[in-house]
C-alpha cells in the first residue's frame, strides 16, 4: 500500500463507523484487509522450502517489543498456536508468549531456521512501543489497532 492509502486508512479508522456512506464503508474494509494481509506477509517465515514459504508453520518474533538499536536481531522462531496474535507485538507478554514454542528446524524440509539480522534500510513504518507505553510512537494508535508494520519485518534471513 502507499503512504497515502494508509494515511486515508488511518483517517477513516478516526472517524465513527455509523457516519460512513456505502461507498465509505467499502473503502475502509477493502484498505483495511489489504493492511492487514500486508502486514501479516511481512512478518518473517522461514526461507529453506517451498513449503515453509507457501504455508508457514513457524514465524519470526521478537522476544521483547522495547528492542535496542543493536544489530543483533533479539528474536526467536515460534511455533504460534493462534494467529491472530501474529501480527501484534505482545510475545513479551508471558500470557501470550508461553504458548508458543520456540522451533529450531523447518518441519516441512527437517534444516535448521535461518539465523537473522536487522534490514537495511528497515521497513518505514515500524511500530514502536517505548518507555513502557501500550501505544505506538510511530502512528499514536494502541498497539492493538497499530497499522504500522510489526517489529520483526525489520529482519530478514542471512544468506
């Protein structure tokens, strides 16, 4: 999506639902799906297969959202068991974390996950959570309804 597509998401998500016009409506739900699929390809999958690529079984995650500015990629392949949770950043979140297993190898192909690091330039949009706040430094939305991209799309495979 462009900057402008998600900035027109963003001013329509603001608003209340009940005073949109159909045409409106079918705006915000076509932009929002398209976000929402975006954001969710974004998040790193393991790159040794076809089929770890095709139909991820294991995600890329960061093991705490307040992350530095290392390039060490502070993360872990997990295993999640619900993914709605995917693409919000709360694997920090014992309650959230806990039942996902961490994975060492791709169950499709039997190799070991890739090792990560940080991308350069990194993703434009990264939702940031800093000094203990639940709400994005980056778009000001709680980090629930944040539309900017998950902390783990800053990393990618090493070759």
């Amino acid at each position: 999506m462009t900057l402008a597509e998600i900035e027109r998401l963003v001013s329509l998500r603001k608003r209340d639902e009940d005073t949109f016009s159909s045409e409106e409506r079918e705006e915000y739900e076509t932009l929002l799906l398209r976000r929402k699929e975006e954001i969710f390809r974004s998040i790193p999958v393991p790159t040794c297969c076809e089929a770890a690529r095709r139909y991820p079984t294991n995600v890329y995650v960061l093991k705490d959202v307040f992350w530095n500015d290392s390039n060490e990629a502070p993360g872990e392949w997990k295993a999640p068991l619900n993914w709605d949770y995917i693409s919000l950043n709360v694997f920090e979140d014992p309650k959230y974390g806990d039942p996902y297993p961490e994975t060492k190898f791709c169950p499709y192909c039997g190799k070991d996950l890739p090792k990560m690091r940080r991308k350069d330039p990194p993703p434009e949009r990264l939702c940031r959570l800093v000094n203990g706040s639940y709400y994005c430094s980056t778009c000001g939305d709680h980090f629930v309804k944040c539309l900017c991209d998950p902390l783990a799309s800053a990393f990618e495979p090493i070759p």
